[in-house]
C-alpha cells in the first residue's frame, strides 16, 4: 500500500559513492567501502539474528550506518544485501569450493565479507576488481579477520577467474535454506518446489491495482492486464511516484495476488465490511471503492498514519480504528469480514528475500496458532449469511488449508463458499477443488516483455449461516 527478466543481471544504481563517514584509525575510507561494511553488516544482522531487513532499511527507525549513506549508496546496499540474500546458499557454496580448509569455527564476520564481495562479482553489474579491493580493505580494518586478507584476495580473485565455471557447478544448488526446501518439496513435490524456489531468485514486477479503464491505464503506462485485472509494468526504473496521475489517486502498487481476497465479496454496495489488519491499505481502498462502507482496524499508531495517507491520496475514506482486533465489537453485526492475517510471508520472498532466512519452522507454527485465533474471532462478528474472507501470504498449508479446514469441521456455524475456476479466467490452475485459491511465486509466467510470477497467497471464503 519488480521480476525482471532472467536474463538480465541487476544494475545497482551506483558503484559506491563516497559519503560523510569518520576516518578510522588506518586512514580515509575508499570510496564504496562504507557500503561494503554496512552491508555486511546488516547481512550479519539478517541471518544470524534474525532481524527483518525492512526494519534495518528504514529510513526514520532504521540502523544508523544505514541511514547515514547518501541516496545513491543506500540503493546501492540494498541491491547487495537482496541479492546476497536471494542466492546465498548458491553464493555460500561458491565460496566453499574455492577454499581448502573450512573457515575456522565462529569465522562469522569473515563469512559475511565473503558473500558480499562475491554477491557482486557473481550476480551485480559492480567491477570485479572494486569488489576484490574493498573486501581486502574490510578485512585489513577489521582485528578478527586482518590475518586473512590474503586468503580474501585470492578467494576472490580465483572467483573472478572462475566466475563462469562457479556458476555453472553451483546451479543446482537450491537457492532457498535447507528447512524450506524439505516443507516445499513435502508440499508441492520435488519438481514445483524447485520451480517455486528458483522463481524467488527474480525480483518482482510492479503491479498496479487501478480504480477505472485498466486498458487505458495499461496504454499509458506501458503496462499489460493481468488475470487478476491489476496492470503489470514493462521495465521500470524511478519512483512510481514519478508515473503519470499518481498524485491524482487514481491506481496504487499493488502486487497482483494481494489483490484478490478483497474481490472474493462479490457486490459490496452499501456493505459494512471490516478489514482486520488494514494497513498499509491496499485491500482497505479496493473495498471502500467497490462500495462498501469499511471499518479499517490497526493496531499500530505507525501504521495507521500510513494508512491514512495512503487513502487520502486515493481520495477515499474510511473508519479508521486503532486498537486490538481481538477487542474490537461492531455495534451491530457486519456483512463481511477481511482478514489477512499477519503471517510467515513466505509467498513474498521475491520482495522480501530476508524473510526465509529471518523466520524458520517454529514461527511458521506460531503465526498459524495467532491465525486460527483471529479466525474464530472475525466469524464472531458477521450477520447470519455474512461472508468472512480469510487470507495470507504463506506458501505453507498450515497457515491456510489445514487452518480452515480445522475451524470449519470445529464449527457448525460455518461453510465454505467454493471459489470457481470459470470465474478466474487465466488463474486456473490457482483454484483447488474445494474452491480456495492458492497461488505461488511460479504462476504467470513471463512473455520476455514483461516479467513473470505472483506472490504466495492463500484465501477461502467462510459463510456465517
């Protein structure tokens, strides 16, 4: 509230710019290297604490070194930290294999120097001979890993020797951690598993979810319908702020699957509909410009603010309630409830790269715990004949199938309202036979134009009789 072709390597938007940083005991930094340190950095952070890589990144509560950066050199380390993030293990076993003897025991800082440097060389648009160079001098500047500056150089340089040989030996290496690999071939069988892993590797297209004429906004933007009738960008470099009648409200990023649960109401005309977990806004707005009268609740005064900026821009309008939705009681019963409910996100790591890295097996139990709860809770509060859709961006069947069919069979009140392929023109295969949809970051393949796939999502749609 971007996949681009796979052919095409990411171009970070600048090869490191000096930026204002205190000059360390072994002299003035080069130039690029407050990006490498901070990127290792908040790579460290990533996967070794398990710490989200949006908080980091951002830019009023995020890590200070970070924010620090100049515009050009934070773009620059984000495009290191996801695309480091998108390939490691592929990016880890490069390194393993140039190197003889295993890097000693809790050799983690060493690690991370490593990856980064071979993040660029192997997967960004940045000189080989910079990403060699600065990884060196990370090394020198740092007491635990200056005795293994030599042994960085000739890594490194041997990579970039090697670079096409690395890749071609490390290809069949799933770029996902080891426990998501095992629950996605549990899933979905070895053979999709591998589809749905590798589709990950490719950032995400744009996606617009427009208020009117997506054929004309599909012209003017160069842009093209999607089954869902969000419309998908070609290439795209800038802020979409910058594309035309963004300031007139008239579209909003959307990614196409997060698009769809908000549709699954049929005519919302004159409904009073409650979005659970309303921010950023999104589904919010596609409710309240299909009609319905809706009760926008968030729990977090942050994201609320958000929210409410995100539908003044759209210049629409809605019931904004902070507070807990578990607290939260109509005054009278409503017709519909959303709730896309806070998951595990592990249909969006195309985004959001860190998520597999930040959150493991035992979150995933946790959140679908917190869901069910939510669940039972938001059927509490529709009519009789009212409809509750139930959502999220999970690949896993515990946070989805399992979960509904769980609530369902404990109670008598609830049916499930089948979604039909018929009515899904080009999502087909997104449609199970018991009529939930569940799409995956494989989906919507690309035409060379414009990029393919779609996030992971799940909803079913529960009738209150």
């Amino acid at each position: 509230m971007n996949d681009s072709n796979k052919s095409k390597k990411p171009r970070p938007p600048s090869t490191g710019s000096r930026s204002s940083a205190p000059e360390s005991r072994s002299g003035p930094f080069k130039p690029g290297l407050e990006v490498r340190l901070t990127a290792a950095k908040l790579l460290a952070a990533a996967v070794d604490r398990k710490t989200s890589l949006d908080g980091m990144l951002d830019l009023t509560h995020g890590n200070p070194a970070y924010k620090a950066l100049s515009d050009a050199d934070r773009a620059l380390t984000r495009a290191i930290l996801t695309t480091a993030l998108r390939y490691l293990p592929r990016i880890e076993a490069a390194i393993a294999s140039l190197i003889e003897t295993p890097l000693p025991e809790g050799a983690r800082a060493l690690h991370h120097v490593l990856v980064i440097a071979a993040t660029q060389i192997l997967h960004l648009d940045v000189p080989s001979h910079a990403a060699v160079d600065l990884a060196v001098e990370q090394a020198n500047r740092d007491p635990r890993n200056r005795r293994f500056a030599k042994l960085v150089n000739a890594v490194l340089r041997r990579l970039v020797r090697e670079k096409d040989e690395v890749l071609a030996r490390t290809a069949d290496v799933s770029p996902v951690p080891d426990w998501f690999n095992d629950r996605l071939k549990e899933i979905y069988g070895d053979a999709e598993a591998k589809r749905i892993a590798e589709a990950q590797l490719v950032p995400p297209a744009i996606d617009l979810t427009v208020k009117s004429d997506p054929d004309g906004w599909a012209e003017k933007l160069n842009g093209k319908i999607l089954p869902t009738g969000s419309v998908r960008l070609s290439s795209f470099e800038g802020s979409v702020t910058a594309l035309d009648a963004f300031g007139e409200g008239e579209w909003w990023v959307q990614d196409a699957a997060a698009s769809i649960p908000a549709k699954l109401f049929g005519d919302l005309k004159g409904k009073r509909i409650a979005d659970l977990c309303a921010a950023p806004g999104g589904k919010t707005a596609q409710l309240v410009h299909a009609g319905a009268h809706v009760i926008a609740i968030e729990q977090s005064s942050n994201r609320i603010v958000r929210l409410k900026e995100n539908l003044s821009r759209l210049k629409l309008e809605a019931e904004l309630v902070l507070g807990d939705l578990f607290k939260f009681q109509p005054d009278q019963a409503l017709d519909g409830v959303l709730l896309d409910a806070p998951c595990s996100s592990t249909g969006t790591t195309r985004r959001h790269p860190d998520v597999l890295w930040t959150k493991g097996p035992e979150d995933i139990a946790k959140l679908a715990a917190l869901q069910e709860k939510m669940l039972r809770h938001a059927t509490t509060l529709v009519k009789p004949d009212g409809i509750v859709v139930f959502s999220n961006c999970s690949l896993d069947p515990s946070e989805g199938e399992d979960l509904v069919a769980r609530v369902l069979a404990d109670d008598p009140r609830l049916e499930r309202v089948p979604v039909h392929a018929r009515d899904w023109p080009g999502l087909e295969d997104a449609i199970s036979d018991l009529g939930e949809i569940r799409t995956t970051p494989a989906m919507l393949p690309g035409d060379g134009e414009f990029s393919g796939g779609i996030d992971g999502f799940f909803a079913s749609v529960l009738r209150v009789r």
